[in-house]
C-alpha cells in the first residue's frame, strides 16, 4: 500500500511539472500564425485541394487584412475553382484594406488585364502611377493598357515617356515597336 502512494504521490508530482513546462512554452507569434496558414494554404493549393486553401488563405487574412501574398493567393486560388468574379472582388477588397500601397493595385491590373478588361486595368495601373510616379513599370503598363484599348495616341505618349527617362527600357521600346505607325 505504500509503495502505491508514493508512485501515486510521484506521479502528481510529475504530473504537476509537466502542467508548468507546457503551460510556459512560448505561443506562435501572430506573424508565425499568419504564415503557417499561408503554408498550409500553399502546400493545398499543391496538390489540388483548393477548398482548404482557401480556407488557409482565408485564416491568414482574418489576422492580418493588408497580407498581400495571402490575398493575391486567396484570389489564384478561386480562378482555379472558376469563380472569377470571386476571385476579382478578393483583388478589389485587396486596394480597399490598403489604399496607399502598389502591391494590390498591381494585383487587380493583372488580373484585370489578363481578363481583356483592359478599361479596369488602366484605372489600376493609372493608380499604381499616382503612388510611384517615377516607376517607370506601371507607366509601360499604362501604355500597354492604352493599346489594347486602341488608343495608340496615349499608349505612344506613355512608351515614349518612359523611353526619355530610361531610352534602354525594353517593355517600352517593344510597346512602341507594336503600334501601328502614327499618321
């Protein structure tokens, strides 16, 4: 009987340490959790099961809104399932939960472009110069924009431009090689 108390008594005792050391073991960090859900939203979207990846993707905005790797993710993944219009208002929410950044802006541009709306992603592009207007990037993708819209006149004002600041700029030099010639 006595032999049982002690093993009893040292088995709460051990019981009891266990309870102190788990309980001070450090908790992930909030960056930590937002990128083990960007992880595991990768790591599904790998292999097919968008579904979670959404859902991965989805738990690492609800703690960080202006992530602009998980939402630009979020919105890959909901072309993949061919829900566009999903996929183009998460792009949209993007410039909404941060107004002053480029990184959204280019996004929906992208995106915009790459679905021949070409109108939405000169707005978006015309943006992404207001906030670096000396970016020369954006302004071949205004120019980009422009062309395929048909407006030759602008998208040549706009390749020309960035071909006075930067005369080796290709984006440019092959955008202007592109439109018909002028009259």
């Amino acid at each position: 009987m006595r032999r049982l108390t002690v093993l009893l008594l040292l088995l709460a005792i051990v019981s009891a340490a266990l309870v102190v050391v788990i309980s001070r073991q450090r908790q992930p960090s909030k960056p930590e959790r937002i990128l083990r859900h960007i992880r595991r939203g990768a790591l599904a979207f790998h292999f097919a099961d968008y579904d979670r990846a959404a859902a991965e993707y989805r738990a690492a905005l609800a703690l960080a809104p202006r992530e602009h790797f998980a939402r630009q993710a979020l919105a890959e993944t909901l072309e993949h399932q061919g829900d566009h219009p999903a996929a183009m208002r998460e792009l949209e929410a993007g410039v909404r939960a941060d107004p002053r950044s480029v990184v959204p802006l280019q996004n929906l541009g992208f995106a915009q472009f790459e679905a021949a709306d070409y109108a939405g992603a000169l707005a978006s592009y015309q943006a992404c110069v207001r906030l670096e207007p000396g970016n020369a990037y954006w302004r071949t993708f205004v120019g980009r924009s422009y062309a395929r819209l048909g407006d030759t006149a602008d998208a040549r004002r706009e390749f020309s431009a960035v071909l006075e600041t930067d005369p080796d700029n290709i984006a440019a030099r092959r955008g202007l090689d592109t439109l018909p010639s002028a009259p």
